[in-house]
C-alpha cells in the first residue's frame, strides 16, 4: 500500500508513473529490508534515536550535520544530487553538488546520493564527529538490515556500509522531507548544472533563504 501510495505522489507531484511491475518490485524490495532490520541491533551502524524528525535540528557544538538528497530529471535521463554540511550554529560550511547520466529509479538515486555523501565526507570531514540525514527510509533500513542481494541497490548499499566501516564518527539519520530541504533544493537546480562542483565558508545564492528557514523554525 506504501509503494502504491508513493507512486500516486510521483504522479500528482512530478508528473511521473512507473508501470506496475516497478511498484511490486520496489515494495517487495521494501519488505526485505524491512524483515531484515528487524533482526539486527540498531547500534550496529549508529542509526540514532532522532530518526524521523520532522523539523532540522543543529548539531552539538564540535559537530556537523550534513543533509543530502537526490533528484530525477525525467527529460533528460540524468539526476542531480545535493549534500549541504552545516555547524553547530546552523551556519552553513560546505556543499557539493553533482550530476549522474542514465539513472531513473528512485530508489537507487537515493543510494547513490546517500554514497556520494559518504565519499565527500570520507575525504574532507572523516575526522569530525557528523550525523548524515537523508529522507530516504528505503536507504537507511537498508545499511541497517544489511539486506544483500545481485541488485544495483545492494551493491551501492554495500559501498556506503564499507564506507561507514572507516567512518567510526559519523552516523545516519532519516528525516521527513520538511528537514532535508536545502539538499532537496540544491539536488534539483542541478537541472540548470553540470559536472561535480563544490562550495565552502559561501553558500549559494538561491539556498540562502532556506538555510535561514531552517535556523528560525
């Protein structure tokens, strides 16, 4: 009922359907991760107690949060995605936004995203205490179910667990969509963009106004 659920939103809010054989397969996939999380301690890979939220919270003074999402440019074959790393102030410290080719199901865009986030953070903040909030459910049940499979999902899952493994400091939370906005806005005006570019101590003009939103709610 969630899948079909999630479909019809696709159709009302960005004009898409999939056929009826990618909404079983997905909620059958759902299903898996699910029973398999449900078989595992939480603490395993630091799934925290925050999941769910539905207002972004600021991290603890001496850490950083970093929120990313992934969008699908139906017209033209590719995605974009969006990490945006913020301090304990809420103020803004990095972003890095990409763009990936021939990619259309959505829940493989959220993995790589998610794993693309990990990667940036492995080589610039891997030394720093940071949550990753996505709102992806379907990808964070999965690094917690440790759910494998011959999917491309497992595989991309499997890269963000190994990726966790040297990440000893850094945890992942998922959150409503309402919390991951700035990523959200970030992912999709990479409609407008190409190539992988990365900001710091500056944040871009247009999500300046959902940073500060962000702050004040």
């Amino acid at each position: 009922m969630w899948a079909i659920w999630n479909n019809r939103n696709e159709v009302v809010w960005n004009s898409k359907s999939n056929s009826a054989a990618m909404v079983v397969n997905y909620a059958s996939s759902f299903l898996i991760q699910w029973e398999s999380a449900q078989q595992v301690e939480i603490g395993d890979w630091r799934i925290k107690s925050r999941d769910g939220a539905a207002v972004w919270n600021k991290p603890k003074q001496g850490e950083l949060k970093c929120n990313v999402d992934g969008a699908i440019f139906s017209h033209e074959d590719r995605v974009g995605y969006g990490c945006v790393v913020r301090n304990f102030k809420g103020e803004f410290v990095a972003a890095k936004k990409g763009v990936l080719q021939g990619i259309n199901d959505p829940e493989i865009v959220e993995a790589i995203s998610f794993r693309e986030a990990l990667s940036w953070i492995k080589n610039r903040f891997k030394d720093v205490v940071m949550s990753v909030e996505t709102d992806s459910l379907c990808v964070i049940q999965a690094i917690w179910g440790k759910a494998f499979s011959n999917s491309y999902f497992s595989t991309v899952i499997g890269d963000c667990i190994n990726m966790l493994r040297e990440l000893p400091l850094v945890s992942c939370v998922f959150v409503r969509r309402s919390v991951n906005r700035v990523a959200h806005g970030l992912a999709k005006a990479m409609d407008s963009m190409s190539g992988v570019v990365v900001w710091e101590n500056t944040p871009l003009s247009f999500i300046c106004n959902l940073l500060l939103s962000d702050i004040n709610e």
